[in-house]
C-alpha cells in the first residue's frame, strides 16, 4: 500500500484551523526560523480515513483474531472501559492542575481513580502501597530496581548483583543492568523451575536481590518458592516480583504472601486494558513495608478531611520516575475492569486461564514436544523439536497458523526451549477457539510430515510474505524522507 | 459477577474431562496451602450500568470547564475529531507488539510513517518508534549520550523544563554520572558559563527549545562548541513550534527528544503520552526503542519490519540499549493521523496562530498595572509575567473565575514566586483572552 505522503497533492487540504481572531500578525527574527519546509502530507480528511482504514485492516487483533501469544494475556478489553476512559472530565484535566495551590480540590475526581487503584491492588498482591507512576512493565522493573538500590544504600549495604532465572524475560536482565547491577543467571532444573541447588551457589552477601515470575515463563509455579525467599531474605537481598503472569493467580496467591518485598502489575495484561499495537502500557508497582520510604514522589494521599491530594515529603524517596503520576487513562480503564469483575469474577478469571492453558496443553501434546509435561499454570511451553526433523521450524508453524487466520503463539521464547511455541489463550476464549486451533496446529503437523517443503511459500494470504529482515537492517530505511 | 468467560459449565466439564482431573482446583495444586491469601478482601462485581454511573460522577468531581491558559509542557490544542474515531478501531487497538510482519503491517507501516513524519519536523534522519513520554525519553537520550561517548558529564542548561530535570536525576542517583546546571540569563542559556564547563569528560549538553520560560533561541553556536570538545547536543522541542522555529537538524543537534502530546493527544491528567526521539543515522545502533525499517517481501514487495532488534532487550538481555519492551505505539499512531489531517500548510499555519494569539495576549497582559510580561527574548506560544504578588495565590484566585491562570515558576524556582509562565494555544479566542485579562486585573486589585 502507498504511503500517506505518496498520496500527498500539492495543495490539498484535510483541515481548517481555527480562524484569526485577533489583529495581530506577529512575526520572529528570521535567524530562528526553520527554513526546510516540514513536510507533512497534503492530503484531505478521507483520504487520511481510507488510508488508516486500509492499514487498521492489514493487522491481526483481539477484536478480530484468536491471539494466543505466550506471555502478552491477550485476553478481550472490554469497550465499556472505553467510553469511561472517554469522559470529558477526565480527557480534559491538565496534570499540573493538582500542583496548583488548592489545586488539588479541581480533580479530585482522578485523584480518587489514583488513590483507590491503590487500595485494590494492595489487596490483589498483599502489598503495603503502590506508585502508579511506572508507565508500562518493564518501567515497573526500573523503578523497583531503583528503590531496591536505594534501600540497601540506606543500610549501608554493599551489593554488586542481581539474579534473574534463565528464563525470565528480557527486559529484566536489561532492568537489572540499566539500574547498574551485575547480572546473575540461574538455569531451570528439570521440572522447569529455578534449580535451587545453583542459586545456593552462587548467593553471596553481594546479591542484591532476586527477580522472578510466579509462574514462571514455562507456566509453573514453584512451590518451593518460600524457600527461596528465604535464602535471599537471609542475605538482606529483596525479592521482586514480575507480574506478568499475574493472570494466573488472582485470588489463589498473593506475591506480598509469599516473600515477595516488591512488584510490578502489568494493567495492559492482566487487566484488559488494549495493548495498541505496543502500548501504551501501565505497570505500577507496589512495595511492602521495607521499601515505602523510597517510592517515587509524587504520592496520593487522603487527608483528615477525607480529600485527596498530592504529598512530596517523602525525604528518602528515589524521585520523579515518570513526569506525572502515571498513564491516568490506562489505570482509569483497569480500575473500571477490577470494579466490574469484583472478587469473583477476578477468581472466575485465573481459573478460566488455567483452565484453557491445560486444556490447549493436553490436546497439543499428541502432535508437538512439549517441554514440561506438568500441570501449566496461564501458558505452556511446547517445542518444535519433532517437527524440524523435516526440516519445518517454529516460524514455519507461525506462518502457518496466519494463513489459518489466527495469531501464532510466541515463539522462540523462552530461550530455554529450543524452537519454543508458547500459548497463552487467556480466559476469554471459548472451547471452540481452541479447537479451531489445535486443528490448525495438527494441519501443520500433518503438513510438516507430508509436505514440508510447502511451509517456504506460506504465508498466502496476507498482504506480504516473508520480509527480508537481514535487508532491512543491512540497508536500514526508517525514514521516507532520507536522501 | 461477570468475568467475559465464554465457556459454559459444560464445556469446561468436557475440558476438564480432557485434561484428566476432575475440578479447577485440582490445576492450582503447585500451590500449596502455604501459599493461599492472607485475605482477599475485594469488593462485589457491579454490573456495567452501575460501573459506567460511579464513573460519570467521579468525573464531575473533576474541574474540566476551567479555561486553560497552563502549559508547562503540557498543551491544551484542539484534536480533530478523525484522529480518535481512526484510532479506536479495534484493529489497531487491540494488536500486540507487531513481532509477526505479516499479519501486522497496519501498525508497522503507520510506524514507519510516524517515523519519517517526526523526521521531517525536527529534520533529523531517523526517528525510534517512541518512548514513554518526553521525560523519560530525554533520560534515555542522555543515556544514549553516554554510550555514544563514553564520557560521564552531562551539562544541563536551566532552560529545560524541571520535571525532566528531577527525572533526569532519579535515573541516574545510583550510576556513576555527573550534572551540572548551568542558570538562564534574560530568559536564554548561558553561553558564557556553559563553555566554561564543557570540557573533554562532557558526554552532552541539553537544552530545550522553547525552554520553559517560553523563549526561543539558535543553539546553533553551543552545537558548534560542543562538537569542538567532543561533545554532544541533545535538545528536547514542542513539535508544534516546530511548525515555524529552526529545527534541531538546522542547528546540527544529534539528539532530538520531546513530548508528544500536543500532536493529537488529550492531557489525560499525565497520561498515556508520546516520547519521541530522533538522531543522526550514524547512531541509529546506540538508539533505545524499536525502529521501524522498510524491506521487501520474497516476491520482491514493499513491506516493514521492527529492524535492529539486536539492540533491544528481547536479543540482547543485560546488553541491550535500554530495558524498554512496550512503547506508545498507539500515541504514536495517534500522532501520525494528527500530523497527516493538519497537513504541511496547516502545520505551518498552527504554529503562525499560537504565536499571534500569544502576542495579542502578551499586548493586553502588558497593560496591566504592576504586571510585567518579560521580553528579553522572543517567545513562541507561552511567555512568562512578573506579578506585583506571589503567582500562586493569584493562580488560586483565577481559579474562582474560571481560568487556570498560568503555572507559578515558585513551585520549582526559589526566589521565583512572583513569576508565572501562561500560553496561549489556537484554542483561545479574543473573548477568552480579554476576559482573562480582565480577571486578572480584579484578582490584583483584592487586598489580601
């Protein structure tokens, strides 16, 4: 498809400013003027419709497409969160007004939205409080990571490392690393959970502290994981929580229970609110007891007379780690989703997550390897191992799958399965969904044995096909306008 | 209780019967007793009706009728209609990250032409996806600088915005880094004490533009004295003023950041907003981010990859640019629709009205007993005012008559109370902007 400023027509116009009301033409010295036009498009209002419409339809969506991406729960977001999160008194309400002397009294209304998100996801995960201001997860991770950092800097603590499993996600090595710590990597035992023996090896008093996701990305949930809070615990080392996979345990286990000191929640996940296209995300994060003096400023508070407001004052905490207090629609969004569900339905939730997790395990593990053959929590882990015997690997399967109209699931991820295809299916997907695709899954295995070489020409369907990605990082083009 | 579960009880018996157990529970028994809640104290399920009721009143318990003349960063700019209804469509709402190509070359082509449209306004070579917002985007910029250079000094001209200063600072309280601010004079950098610390540890210097006093400047002779030293500029812009003033790749700037919201979002109380970020191509590989790259399909055609990868957290774990992983991608989105419906002439023309409308404004506010609006140096859209009395308690009284009046500089400046900075955007009309002066007048006439 042409580019929006392919379609640009010299003169052309998509709309009118407001009119000049005002008898001023004002004008600056010509030394601070640009003098390259900025070359936006010249195009009307339907052509930027048709073009947006044209593209929207190029994409595979919740809305529109089963999406069992391992580690995203992309489960449906409910639409009226949408029109909540489209109220005018809330869209329209400037950030700095709270800063303002009285200010606070012009939005309590979102300021409630702030204070109470608070409450309920202290009750969600057992914390003592929570910041909102973390703008998506692996923001979370940073601001943790920093308070941790902080608290042993108040203790006088000399700590050089943090440990992360070998299969966690990516970003919290990179968290851990940006934050300026040294990384630790701790392999999966057999059963697919952290190997216990190696992390009593190689914990030091200069462990910092322990990231992990309970479950984890193989959709286990170690039992042995008051242990481990233990160990790290003894250490004076901080347990964090990555709350990715937090789809899988509401109402059944609570981090802040469990050992865990400190935590992100995903909303984007576990809370049903869009993921478009690659955020906007929210990952707020809460503390117990140990790291509250060093949450970031500023806090919301409710004070003696029942109103809410913003406090600074808070002498030892790591700062501004966001401009404002977070991304207020996102969390207006998850509040209205919790509020709806209540206890109940956020139980029903994890349940049907696991649910529908064992359910597409068991069917699939006829045809494909799959990596541990356990009860799964929210996801689980297969392999494309018996597949690539001819010669038919995990992308292939994937591409595949598009021609089938679903969304394939992640692959090649975690990095300790080979040829890995993790499912997710969230709770939101019915029986027939599934089977739909456990179809697709076996027409590819039967495919793969009967004509493997078929898989090179797939996908048929879709627009494009197999983009030359070693082009586009040897000849990077990421600019129309690049001479 | 609703909890948007499709299966009924019967199917979920039948998976049961599949899965080889015999109740839900059964699935949770990895977690042991041990581990079940303390307590789980939630409120009942509401239905949507009573749901979308609480909302709607907390919603009024919300100001949104106050007409703002508060910027600080943060503008109040009309949003046409188009750009949400095409937004919202769920196709692109409720996509994930776009890691398969084939089925995601809706966002990655309205990515990469998110991407070549920040470029052509700031006149840089290549743009990043996004980032959070123009905060934490400046952060990642100065760690970009750091890697780039391998120094570990960062020159911070006062001019740039206070909120970025102080997140600035919480990123890198535990890295071995070091700031030095140095103070504005008559509303622009420094220049004189700037160079007099701009030496061979400097990784970069940052300014902003307008600074948040509201003047404009050419930096282009501070960008010339830190690449003498080896040095780098980052600047961080309001892309509307863009619309008329020098851009970052005039000047020679390597690294342009901004917030992004005034290109089509609303204030939303802080959030979501776009961080945007652009540089020299040479250091395309040192960017934070996902980036766009356009290539070709097996047939030979046109199609759009997240390229670079090797730079991100997903490949690269502990070595990776930065630890980010989602974005903005629908801001930026949002953006591109802004950007394409406003238009090259319209664009131009919107930043021509901001500056009159903030004129007029200026010229009615100057005539003010006691009120003096600063003009040492010309301003774009948002200018700063000296008031007889301490701007925050005249803030508070405007307030009383409708208007939010402006952001009292007292809040991060000592000895700067009887400052505010107000802006004007194409929003404002004649009447708004008389009356307000109107108001302002009175507000000063009270004793105490």
């Amino acid at each position: 498809m042409e580019l929006i400023f392919e379609k640009s027509v010299e003169g052309r116009r998509g709309f009118l400013n407001p009119c000049l009301d005002v008898d001023v033409k004002a004008s600056i010295p010509s030394h601070l003027k640009r003098a390259k036009d900025c070359q936006f498009p010249q195009v009307s209002e339907l052509d930027v419709v048709r073009h947006f419409t044209n593209l929207s339809k190029m994409n595979y969506s919740v809305d529109a497409n089963f999406y069992p991406l391992g580690s995203c729960t992309m489960k449906y977001n409910p639409r009226f969160t949408e029109s909540i999160a489209c109220m005018k008194g809330f869209t329209d309400v400037h950030p700095l007004l709270p800063q303002l002397k009285k200010g606070e009294l012009l939005t309590q209304g979102s300021l409630e939205v702030l204070y109470e998100m608070d409450r309920l996801l202290c009750e969600i995960t057992a914390m003592d409080s929570f910041t909102m201001q973390p703008l998506a997860g692996a923001h979370g991770e940073l601001t943790g990571l920093m308070m941790m950092a902080a608290y042993h800097k108040a203790k006088g603590n000399n700590k050089k490392y943090i440990i992360v499993p070998d299969s966690s996600h990516g970003t919290n090595p990179a968290t851990a690393a940006i934050a300026g710590y040294e990384i630790i990597s701790i392999n999966s035992d057999k059963t697919g959970v952290m190997d216990i023996e190696e992390l009593k090896s190689k914990l030091s008093d200069e462990v910092a502290g322990l990231m992990l996701t309970c479950p984890n990305t193989h959709g286990i949930f170690n039992s042995d994981i008051k242990k481990i809070s233990e160990m790290i615990h003894a250490v004076d080392g901080l347990m964090y929580y990555d709350g990715a996979n937090l789809n899988a345990v509401l109402g059944r286990c609570r981090p802040g229970d469990i050992g865990f000191d400190v935590m992100h929640v995903n909303l984007h996940k576990t809370f049903a609110t869009p993921h478009g296209g690659g955020g906007p995300g929210s990952g707020p994060v809460g503390v117990n007891k140990k790291l509250i003096p060093f949450l970031p400023i500023s806090r919301v508070i409710k004070n003696s007379s029942g109103k809410y407001e913003l406090d600074y004052d808070y002498p030892e905490s790591i700062g501004y780690v966001a401009s404002f207090y977070g991304n207020f629609s996102i969390i207006l969004r998850a509040y209205a989703y919790i509020l709806y569900l209540g206890k109940q339905g956020l139980i029903e939730t994890s349940n049907n997550a696991v649910l529908n997790a064992n359910y597409l395990k068991e069917r699939l593990k006829e045809r494909f390897e799959l990596a541990y053959d356990r009860i799964c929590m929210h996801e689980s882990v297969f392999s494309a191992s018996r597949q690539v015997e001819n010669g038919v690997h995990a992308t292939d399967i994937a591409k595949f799958l598009i021609d089938k109209g679903c969304h394939p699931p992640t692959i090649y991820f975690p990095l300790t399965v080979k040829e890995a295809i993790m499912i997710e299916p969230t709770e939101t997907e019915s029986k027939k969904a599934m089977d739909e695709f456990v179809d697709a899954m076996f027409e590819a295995d039967d495919l793969s044995r009967k004509n493997p070489k078929e898989f090179a020409d797939l996908p048929k369907t879709t627009p494009v096909s197999r983009p030359d990605e070693v082009k586009a990082a040897r000849e990077l083009n990421a600019n129309y306008f690049a001479e | 209780m609703f909890s948007y579960i499709a299966n009924t009880k019967k199917e979920q018996e039948e998976m049961l019967a599949v899965i080889g157990v015999d109740s839900i529970e059964e699935l949770f028994s990895d977690i042991k007793p041990e581990h079940s809640p303390k307590s789980f104290n939630l409120p009942k399920g509401k239905s949507e009706f009573e749901v979308v009721e609480y909302f709607r009143k907390l919603a009024l318990k919300n100001s949104s009728e106050l007409i703002p003349f508060i910027g600080g960063g943060y503008y109040d700019h009309y949003v046409p209609s188009v750009v949400s209804s095409l937004m919202s469509r769920g196709e692109f709402f409720t996509a994930y990250t776009p890691y398969q190509p084939e089925c995601s070359q809706g966002t990655l082509q309205a990515l990469y032409e998110y991407q070549s449209a920040i470029c052509t306004m700031t006149n840089m070579e290549i743009s990043n996806a996004s980032l959070y917002d123009g905060g934490t985007a400046l952060y990642e910029a100065a760690m970009m600088a750091f890697r780039i250079t391998k120094r570990k000094k960062i020159l911070i001209d006062g001019g740039v915005s206070p909120i970025f200063k102080k997140i600035l600072k919480t990123y890198t309280s535990n890295l071995d880094f070091e700031f030095n601010e140095t103070e504005v004079v008559h509303g622009t950098a420094d220049r004189k004490k700037m160079y007099a610390l701009l030496d061979k540890d400097t990784a970069a210097v940052i300014v902003q533009n307008p600074n948040f006093f509201g003047a404009i400047d050419d930096y282009t002779d501070i960008v010339e004295k830190a690449h003498a030293a080896g040095a780098l500029v980052i600047e961080s812009v309001y892309p509307i003023s863009l619309g008329l003033l020098k851009t970052p790749g005039e000047m020679d700037v390597d690294i342009v950041t901004g917030e992004g919201q005034s290109l089509g979002l609303s204030l939303n109380f802080g959030g979501p907003y776009l961080g945007f970020m652009a540089t020299k191509k040479k250091y395309a590989r040192k960017m934070p981010g996902r980036i766009v790259g356009q290539t070709t399909d097996k047939n030979g055609k046109r199609c759009f990859v997240n390229t670079l990868q090797a730079r991100e957290q997903h490949i690269r774990r502990e070595k990776a640019t930065s630890n980010i992983c989602t974005n903005v991608a629908l801001c930026a989105l949002q953006s591109i629709i802004y950007m394409s419906v406003i238009g090259k002439n319209g664009f131009k023309e919107l930043a021509q009205l901001n500056l009159d409308k903030a004129e007029f404004a200026k010229s009615v506010i100057d005539k003010i007993e006691g009120v003096e609006v600063k003009r040492s140096s010309p301003t774009f859209n948002e200018f700063t005012v000296h008031l007889p009395v301490d701007a925050s308690i005249v803030v508070e009284r405007m307030i009383g008559r409708g208007f939010a009046a402006g952001f009292p500089l007292g809040r991060y400046y000592k000895g700067m109370e009887k400052y505010m900075i107000i802006v004007v955007t194409e929003k404002r009309t004649k009447e708004e902007i008389l009356n307000y002066a109107k108001a302002l007048e009175e507000v000063l006439k009270v004793k105490n």
